[in-house]
C-alpha cells in the first residue's frame, strides 16, 4: 500500500475543516515541543478545529526524582506491568501534567493562538472513568494493591468540550481524571485520545511519540509498518505483540470503530509532525480500509 | 458600627442571584479546605453565581523546599519586599498552583459541584499583565533584576469568563498569568480578584485568609476593624500601615471604584467562612459607605 500514498497532498487524509485531534506523548523531550507548537498553530490559522491531549510521564519522572520519591511499576497477576499511583505520586503526576500542560500552551500563545486553553480531565468532569483494581502478588497471595489511584477514561463530557470550542478555544487536556467516587485518577491518555476523537466524530487522530510509527524490529527505522487495518489492530490487541503500543492500538480500534477517517502513529520529533502524519508518515489506521 | 449589624440576616451583603468572588488566600493550610468547599457547594445549590479564585504561596513553599530550591525573597530599591522567582521557581511556583486548583476542583467535584472548573491566567489569555522590573541594589549600584518573572494582572478576558459561567461552570483560577510579550508570569491574585470583581460587577468579594480580617494590633483578634471606608483604603495604601495587607487594599479599592458593593476581609479557617463574611464577620468595605 505504500505506492498509494505516491502524490498524496497535504490534506489528503483530512479536509480543510475537519476536525483533528492531536495526542502529544508524555515522554516526548521538551526540546520538540516547539516545532509541535508551530504546526499546531499553522492548523489552527488555516482555520482547522483542534482539540490536543497530552500525557505527563517524562516530566512525572523528572519532578519524582527531584522530590525523591521515585515512581514504582508494579507486575499485575494477568502478567501486565502498571505504573504505581499511591497518593504522593499522584500529587507529584497532578502537578507534573500541570507544568507541562501551562508550556504548551504559553509557547501556544507565543504563536499568536490566542484561544489556546488547558484543561484537566477533572475539570467539569470532562473525563469520567473506574479506579483500576490492581491485582498483584504478595508472596504466594493475590491481593488487590491498595490507595492506587488509575484509571482508565470511560465517559466524556461532549457538550462541555463543544461549549469550549464555540468559545472558539482550542483545547489543551491533560491528566488526572476523575472517578465516578470524585477521586483523581492517573489515566492513559491515549486511551483517552481514542474516547475524544471517537466522541467528537474527529477525522484524524494524530499520536505523537518519540518513535516514527509501528516498527516491526524496534529501534530499527527502516522496518516502520505503514500501513495498518482495522482487523491488524484486533490481531495486535489479542496477541499481546508491540506491547508497549498495545493502548495506541486500544485507542485506534476505538476511534475507528467510533468513526474516526483515520489514526496516525506518527513521530513527533520531525519538522512540521502533524503535517507529514497528515500527508501519511508514520502508520495510518484507515477506517475506511478493510473493515 | 458594630451596633448596625446586630440582626443582619445571612445575605444581607449581598442578593440571592448577584455574583460572588471569593479569593482562597494561597497560604491558608489545606486542612480548611474542606469547610470553604463546603460553603460554596452550599451557596452553589443556592443558585448562586460563583467566581472562585486562588494563590499558591504555601504549596510552592512546600514543592520548592522538597526540591531543594528554597524561595528568596529581595527587598527592592523602593524599599518593598518581594519574592524572587527565577525561573526554576516560575516552573514550581506553576506546578504549585496547579496542584491546589486540582484539590480545590476534587474536592468541590465530591460535594456534588459538577461544574467546578480549574483555569488558569494564562488559558485563553484570562489575565494579562505585564512583567515587573524589579530594581535592587547590587553593592552601591542599582540594577534591574534580570530572570524575574513577577508582573500583575492589567487586564482581564472578560468574554471568556462570561462564556465559561455562560456553559454552567464554576470557575476555580490560579496563577500565573501571561505577558503581553507571551511569558507566564507570577502575580498577586488578591489584586486579580480585585480586578476580576470590578470587571464583572460582582455584588460582593470575599477574600478569605489565616486571620479574622484586619487586625488593629495583630495578633489580638479582638482588635479587629469590622468596617472601613473607601477613604480609609486611600490612607491605608498611602501610608503602609498594615504593610502585609497592601495588596488586600489596593484589591479591595479597585474592586469598590469598580462598583462592587462590598469586599469582605475575612477568616478562612472556621465554619462556614463565606457565608459569615456575607453575614458582616470580618472587615467589612462597603462601597455605598463615604465614597
């Protein structure tokens, strides 16, 4: 499928006032959020809706271990690794996602993107989920880890997010949530990405990360898989391969399934990211493709 | 005046349906928390439209010296004392905040208050001001302190706030806010709310602090001024009696000339702090009284 990309435009995978959803990667270097501001706010003067998300977990690491309290990753029974959240790492996570949430959209407003509005997924309730129950192994006991705090995103307050975006803001969300017992949650935002794209009936969903899309033999560049279906994504989901793009697959399937035009994993430390994953760098989930 | 009170009936101060600011003071502990956020859920079921604004200094004490980056304080050439903060202390002082605006919104989110709402001064350019030019002295030389981010809040997006109360949201703002040149900025949010009051005509603003209001010799809380005029503000401002309450005035003077009814100077640690502030407890600023 790659010669069907030969002479695609800039636009090809998104109209002019389509709306486009934008997921910066939490472990992205600072260092690009600059050139990511740039192509947002090129988007956005063309006059495009955006909503972007974005996730905390470098400058989470960062402001860990200036406080001390390093994060922990604990091994739940059903053999999956989770990030721990007990209460101080959620104070630390909350205001971590806050400082990163405050640069993007102050170098948003340097662009001239005046309309540039972070929000957590806590405020008016914007994302509602269930507190995870971690199962882990104590000695040869199953118990169920005890004052953690994550989540995953279940419900969405659309008409909250489309009474932003009359206001014509554009969006900057980020971590915790809030569960339905009103506490914060750490929650995967790409997770989240997928529920927001699905939701608002986007037309592309762009992941950025540190990577240039699905790699069949990960660092190797050369070996990126570009082009994906639905029915690869249920496979990869099943099979447990790529584990550790298995929620950008989650979040694919859902967008997808929900009626997103198309999925982007794409990377975000190139010139100009949104717009190549537009013109179809990275891998491109099709929900027109095979499904 | 005292006598004038006896008998005031608990809105008396202030209209069933007219606007209320309160102003959290950044350095009230977080075991009161509880209490103010019971009192706005009451006076939000009231039906009451709330405007909530808050500081950060006790949490950015806490984060800084966790981090190992304790707060200066300069004195400067005028003769005012003023935090430092470099950037180091711009990026805890942002984190701090928001940290607070999270438990404050939790917290309300768990009385039921649904349409709690973090934001910042930079989000959608809410509070605009422009950056200080703090001058100290350096040996005999007097020289402009270079890596300051300290400014004040100038102007206010005041459609934006109205959009926001317009889609049912109860605002909960933090610092900072942003230069005109686009920089985040550490500002004084008693004058914010000061500010924030006369633009949007509110009937009252409380300004909730770790004191009973003003007091003649602190700390004797039996010395407390139950009432002021807009003339004694002038004097006070000019002359720098109560020097760690200038702020409070130069707030509570721009919100009475900017037609508010009554600013409340009161205590934020005891039981239902707001709704005793509007029942006359507190230094009470009448607009209507000598102006």
């Amino acid at each position: 499928m790659v010669e069907a990309k030969i002479g695609i435009s800039s636009r090809e995978l998104i109209g002019p006032n389509d709306l486009l959803v934008v997921k910066i990667g939490g472990s992205i270097e600072e260092e690009y959020l600059d050139t990511i501001c740039n192509d947002i706010a090129g988007h956005y003067f063309d006059g495009r809706p955006i909503v972007i998300l974005h996730g905390g977990s470098r400058p989470t690491a960062v402001l860990a271990e200036q406080i001390g309290h390093p994060q922990e990753t604990v091994t739940t029974v059903s053999g999956h690794t989770s990030r721990r959240t007990d209460p101080e790492t959620l104070k630390i996570f909350t205001q971590a996602c806050a400082g990163l949430n405050r640069t993007i959209v102050a170098k948003l407003q340097e662009r001239g993107v005046s309309g540039a509005f972070g929000i957590s997924g806590i405020d008016g309730r914007l994302f509602e989920g269930r507190k995870k129950e971690l199962r882990i192994l104590q000695g040869d006991k199953k118990i169920i880890l005890k004052d953690d705090y994550t989540g995953r995103a279940e419900r969405m307050n659309d008409s909250l997010l489309s009474g932003l975006m009359g206001l014509e803001l554009l969006p900057v969300i980020c971590p915790p949530i809030i569960s339905s017992e009103n506490k914060m949650l750490n929650a995967d935002f790409d997770l989240a990405a997928g529920l927001l794209a699905a939701e608002l009936q986007a037309e592309a969903l762009v992941i950025l990360s540190n990577v240039p899309g699905l790699l069949r033999s990960y660092p190797d560049e050369a070996s990126l898989i570009e082009t994906m279906t639905a029915a690869d994504l249920e496979r990869l989901i099943a099979s447990n391969e790529y584990g550790n793009f298995r929620k950008k697959f989650m979040a694919a399937k859902q967008a997808i399934e929900g009626g997103v035009g198309n999925v982007i994993l794409a990377d975000g430390r190139i010139d100009k990211p949104i717009t190549s994953a537009l013109c179809g760098s990275g891998t491109v989930i099709s929900g027109s493709l095979d499904y």
